[in-house]
C-alpha cells in the first residue's frame, strides 16, 4: 500500500501510515528545517519543496495533505479557507483531478475550521471533493483515545471516488475517558492566555502550538501535583505528539540556536497514532456503511461529524473518541527535566488574570503566586 504525503511537516502522517504497514513514495514540503526532519525521517523518499511545482503523483493508492492551518487555525490569522497558506489545498484538488484517481484522499486540519467563516471552509471542501465525484465522510478526533494525554482535537477527512469512507472513520466509537477532577493529577495550561481563554487540560497538556500569534515558541505550563508550576522539554513534545524523542533535532543547523524551530514543528504535526489508526483502518477494508445521518442545512457551522457526496451532507452523532487505549497520566508521562515557568511570565500571566472576567480553576492562581514568593525569596538570600 503506497501514499504520497502533501504538506507533510515532520511526518507524523506519513510515520503513522508506516507504522500500520503503508510505504512512502513521494514528500511534499517548503519549509527547509521540516524538510531536514523529514530527510532523516525518510531516507531515500523523493521530497519536492513546492507543491505548486508538482505537476503530477507517483502511482499511490492514497494522498495525505494536512495542509497549513494558519488562515484556519483560532490561534491564527483566520483569514479563511482563501487565505494565501490554507488555499494551496486546492492544489491538492489540482494533483487528484485525474482520470486514474488515486483510491483514497486523507485531508487534516483544526477544527476550528468547522465554524469559521460561518462553514465556509467546510463547505468549499466539501464542494471541491463532490465536483470531483469523491464521496467524503469527515470526524473531529482526539489524540488522547490513543493514550496521549494532549488534548488535540482534529477534523480527519476521508473521500474516495470507488470506496465508501464512511465505515472508515465513523462506524468505529468509544467511551470518552476525559477527566475532570484535578486531585492529584498534573493540569496543563498556557500561561500566554488569560484573558479569554487559558487553554485548561485535567492530565494532559492542551493543544501543541506552532506558536505564539508573534511567532515565538510557547510551550503550556504544567501545573504538577506538588503546586510546581514547569514546563516540558521539546522531547517530551515530541512523544506527546507520537514521534520519538529528538525526532525533530536534525531541523537544528546551528548549535548555537538551541531547540530553533523545534517547538514549531512539533505543534504544527499530526498525531501518529491518529494517522496509524486511519492507515489500518483503510488497509483492513471495513465492510458496508452501517450509519444514517441527518441532512446538514447549509449556511453554517458543520458538525463533529459528516459524510457526504453529489452536494448533500449528512450529520452523524459519534463521538471523538473512536478508540480508548490505555491511557497514559501527563506527570508519569512526562520523562526528561522539566523548566520552571520564569518569573516574567508568572507575573505577565497575573496581570492578564487580574484583568479577566473568567473563572479559574480552583488554587492555580494559588500556585502562581506561591511560585511567584519563591522567586522573591531567592532574590532576598541572593
């Protein structure tokens, strides 16, 4: 079983893909720390830079292309599915217009992208993939049904024009194992929010970021058990996303640089293990489509999850956890030596607080002020 990944970052994709017994024939990627990742990652794989320039796909029985997210993403410039980054899609659109199509098209991103712009995005895929006689179905997953304690929450799309994708992601579902109560779990959160938001996990860490909305890296904070407040090593970020630790190191070329764009990379890849589950999913060849969805009105936000073709959509109430593996607690998790959040950034996180009209969970402002004190004492024994 062969694939060809678009907009393929580190990989995850493509490693999960790997890892549920697929092969790599082409790579497409433009930023050139990725593109070192990925020739340590894949060796011997063609790469392409530009996916513009690509004129036609290796004979693969599946594309991949979690296409860039910054004009979707929340966190981003949310300038829509026409924005410069997030519309190359249609250049995916472009490669699988062809008489031999290939037999299955993945697409992943945000999913935030289901309510900006009122559906818009949503809807101009879901359009493109009709036009072009793919049958889709699509599922909001979360990384922590396989046992990552990352609170990642993303749209997977599946469309075929012979296959039926909807067996694939939706005839599959598992009872949620979210948390909620914070006695003696690690919680994680962003100490760059605050204001309208904070980015609140229960064992777990939120979302990997590419980054702040000026570019600089911002890792979450870890409130831990012991009323520390710290922060993970970009290894720990990088098995919290499935890959190996010091999977993204050969990004680095200069020493001097320390972890670079690691943190970026690391918050802008897929989840393996949610890529691994897609690939044997299709390689096992679920029988007929056993759900029955509710027609979607158009005009607005799209659902969990979906399926479709020929321009009609349906509505399927299944959950985001489609499988529940053993589940592993963010603090054991967690292996290599982790930072204290400094002094600057305690204090810039109270200052938005104090300016908040939102509710906290109960003793982290505690805990932000306790580890503000031991700085202050530090100081006065210096």
């Amino acid at each position: 079983m062969r694939a060809a990944g678009l907009f393929a970052g580190i990989g995850g994709i493509e490693l999960g893909l790997e890892r549920g017994g697929w092969t790599t024939e082409l790579l497409c990627e433009l930023d050139e720390p990725a593109q070192r990742v990925l020739t340590a990652g894949f060796p011997g794989v063609p790469l392409v830079a530009d996916v513009r320039t690509l004129r036609s796909l290796p004979k693969v029985e599946l594309v991949v292309a979690g296409f860039p997210c910054q004009d979707l993403s929340q966190a981003g410039k949310t300038a829509g599915i026409s924005g410069r980054q997030s519309g190359l899609v249609d250049e995916v659109f472009r490669l699988v217009d062809r008489r031999r199509a290939p037999t299955w098209l993945l697409i992943e991103n945000v999913s935030f992208m289901l309510h900006l712009e009122g559906g818009r995005a949503m809807a101009h895929l879901t359009n493109r993939l009709s036009e072009l006689g793919f049958a889709w179905a699509y599922r909001v997953v979360d990384a922590r049904a396989f046992g990552l304690p990352q609170r990642r929450q993303r749209v997977i799309m599946l469309a075929s024009k012979t296959e039926d994708p909807v067996p694939v992601l939706l005839s599959q579902i598992a009872k949620s194992n979210e948390q909620v109560d914070t006695s003696g779990k690690a919680c994680g959160f962003y100490w760059t929010e605050g204001l309208r938001g904070l980015g609140w996990a229960v064992d777990a860490v939120p979302t990997l970021k590419g980054g702040s909305t000026v570019g600089i890296p911002s890792p979450p904070a870890v409130w831990l058990p012991d009323g520390s407040i710290k922060t993970p090593d970009v290894r720990d970020a990088e098995r919290l996303q499935g890959f190996d630790a010091d999977w993204t190191a050969p990004a680095v070329d200069d020493p001097n640089r320390r972890n670079g764009p690691r943190w970026k990379l690391v918050g802008n890849a897929v989840s393996v293990p949610l890529a691994e589950w897609v690939g044997r999913r299709i390689a096992e060849g679920i029988g007929d489509s056993v759900h029955r969805g509710t027609p979607i009105e158009s005009g607005g936000p799209w659902p969990r999850a979906a399926y479709g073709s020929r321009g009609a959509a349906y509505e399927v109430a299944v959950g985001m956890w489609p499988e529940r593996r053993t589940y592993r607690h963010l603090e054991r998790f967690l292996r290599y030596p982790m930072k204290p959040l400094s002094r600057r950034a305690l204090a810039g996180f109270l200052s938005r607080t104090s300016r908040s009209t939102l509710r906290f969970p109960a003793g982290l402002l505690d805990a932000v002020h306790m580890a503000l004190d031991e700085y202050d004492l530090e100081e006065a024994v210096a």
